[in-house]
C-alpha cells in the first residue's frame, strides 16, 4: 500500500510539473504573441530595460499585454476554482460559477448602469471612472444576491431548493435585463452587449490591484474548506455525523464563490464554460476526488486554459479581436460533449 501510494503520489507530482511548464509557456506566450508579434528577446528586455530596449515594445509589454496576461490567469483560476466548489457542494456535474445567479446579479447592475441610466451616464461610460462605475455596479449587484443566498442558506436545510433558487433568480434577472434591453437606445445597447462578450484587456493595472487581492481572498476561504468539501461528496447527513457545521461551511463555500465569480463577472464580463469544464478535466486527468489535489488543480488548470483562450483571441499576427466569451464556448463545449461521449466517470459528482 505504501508503495502504491508512493507511486500515485508520484505521478501527481509529475502532472502538476507538466502543467507547470505549460503554465509558464503559455505565460510568455500571450506576452509574445497579438497584433504585433514581439520577439522574445525585447519580452525580457521589458522588464530589465537596456539600451537595446525598444520603449513601444516596452510599454506594449507592461501596459498592456502583462495586466490582460495576469487577468486571465486570475480569470481562469477564480472561474475554475467556484465551479469546483459549486459541482461539490451541490453534487451536480452541471453546476458552474453562475448557479446561484451572483453572475446574474453582477449582471443586473451593470444593465441598469449602462440602460437604464444611459442618458445621465453615455459621456463616460468607458473611461477610466465609466470603467470603475461598471466595476462597482457589478459587485452590489453581485453582493445583493450574496446576501440573500446567506439569508436564505441560513433557514433552509435543501440544497437542492438553493440550487432552485438560484436558477429562479437567474431567470427573473435575465427577463429584467431583456426588458431594459428592448427600451434601451441603439449606442447603449451596443456598449451592454459588448460587456457580455467578456474581455480581458479591458482590466487596467489599477483594477488589477483591486482584482487581485478579492480573487486572493476567495482562494484562501477556498483551502480552508479542503476538508469539508471532501465530507460534501458524502452527503451532509454523513457530514453532519463527522461533526461539520453545515450551514457555516456551506456559507464560507457560497463567499469564496461570491468573491471569485463576483469580482471576475464586475472587471471582466460574463465569461462561461470555464467553471463548468476545467474541473471534470481536472477529475480525468489526475483521477481522484480529493479536494487537496483538485482545488491546487483547477487553479493551475484554469489560469492555462484562460492564457491559451487569450491567446486564441487575439489572432496573433491579425488586427482583429475576437470575444472572449466566444473562444471560451468553443473550448468547453466540446470538452464537455467529448466526456459525455467517451462516457466518462466523474468520480466525484
């Protein structure tokens, strides 16, 4: 047994390597490639400037392309990570970062910002305040609909009824934001359509210093509830035999994802299938359904895929940029499809 476990943790050790190097490939690689292709040598030379340094590669490099690199690793590993979450506690292979409609909220904040204000706010609604605005619109929104699932979570037993709830509340705020949309003038709604597309290059480094530290914070509540996620898998009656505080747990669990999805959702847009695929990858790959491997996982996993979306978007070498929203669909689609397919065993779901 011992050797058999020496051997399994070997191989772990060997695939978190590997997705390692290809972490820091792809990282270089979205700092390399876009509409203007730099060469490696003025990448490093960014960040220990010379006098072979070109300063419009520079600026390129640290203005732009390094904050929408660290965005999408943030992205992706905040997406992947509450999908996880979401998957575990309500033991659904469906359920993603959005189940709870937090998304949705952020979502209603920013089309009553952006439609149903539009006539106060259409001067600067994509400057640097505009941009802070739409940022703080989203996160009351988000943080509204967090304080009702606490306030609900905490007189209500049924996980399932919350998973109801959720996708209630999702459908209310989505025929909301439908209504704003129809009475919305013709620029406004242009402007509210493009931020559902999602993008990462929007995230300036200002917001990336607030980005980061929410998304830092949603991970640490995330680890300290290693444990009980792995009771979850087991069913909250057998969790509460082992002496877990379901209710507590369960509203630890719904903050982290509030903190992840909410602040990705405020600063970047709606962006799908993240959430739902990189975890049931993740189960494949290193075939187990111990959170302590999977949550480190899903957070490497996540910040590769983003990157690799990234850099798919910005079809090197081309002027064009296409939606984030769009490449991360026809990743995850057809990953997810492919597992049904192969009928693959999701063993912790």
């Amino acid at each position: 047994m011992n050797l058999l476990q020496k051997n399994k943790n070997r191989s772990v050790g060997l695939v978190f390597f590997l997705l390692g190097v290809l972490f820091v490939v792809f990282f270089i690689a979205d700092l390399l490639l876009g509409s203007i292709i730099i060469p490696v040598k003025q990448v490093f030379l960014a960040f220990f400037p010379s006098s072979e340094t070109s300063e419009s590669f520079r600026t390129i490099v640290l203005d732009f392309r390094l904050p929408k690199a660290l965005t999408a690793v943030f992205t992706g590993a905040a997406l992947s990570l509450s999908g996880l979450q979401m998957q575990t506690v309500f033991r659904n292979p469906l359920a993603g970062p959005y189940v709870l409609g937090i998304s949705a909220g952020a979502t209603l904040g920013v089309a009553l910002f952006v439609l149903g204000f539009s006539s106060a706010f259409a001067f600067g609604i994509f400057s640097s305040t505009g941009a802070w605005s739409l940022a703080l619109v989203a996160w009351a929104g988000s943080f509204l609909v967090m304080l009702l699932i606490l306030y609900v979570s905490a007189r209500v037993n049924d996980i399932m009824t919350l998973l109801i709830l959720g996708i209630l509340f999702t459908s209310a705020v989505t025929a909301v934001v439908s209504i704003l949309q129809y009475f919305s003038n013709e620029s406004m709604l242009k402007a509210f359509v493009i931020w559902t597309m999602g993008s990462l290059g929007s995230v300036t480094k200002s917001q990336l210093m607030v980005l980061a530290p929410a998304i830092t914070a949603g991970i640490f509540l995330a680890f300290l509830k290693i444990k009980d996620l792995n009771v979850f898998l087991l069913g909250e009656d057998y969790a509460r035999s082992l002496g877990v505080s379901i209710k507590t747990s369960r509203v630890i669990i719904f903050l982290s994802t509030s903190l992840l999805a909410g602040t990705i959702t405020a600063f970047c847009g709606p962006i799908g299938f993240i959430g739902i695929a990189v975890p049931h990858i993740c189960r494949v790959i290193f075939k187990t359904a111990n959170h302590l491997v999977l949550v480190p996982a899903v957070i490497l996993t996540g910040s590769i895929v983003m990157l690799f979306s990234d850099i798919v978007s910005q079809l090197p070498g081309m002027q064009t940029t296409l939606p984030i929203n769009s490449v991360t669909a026809l990743i995850g689609i057809p990953v997810i499809i492919w597992m049904i397919v192969k009928n693959r065993k999701f063993v912790s779901v």
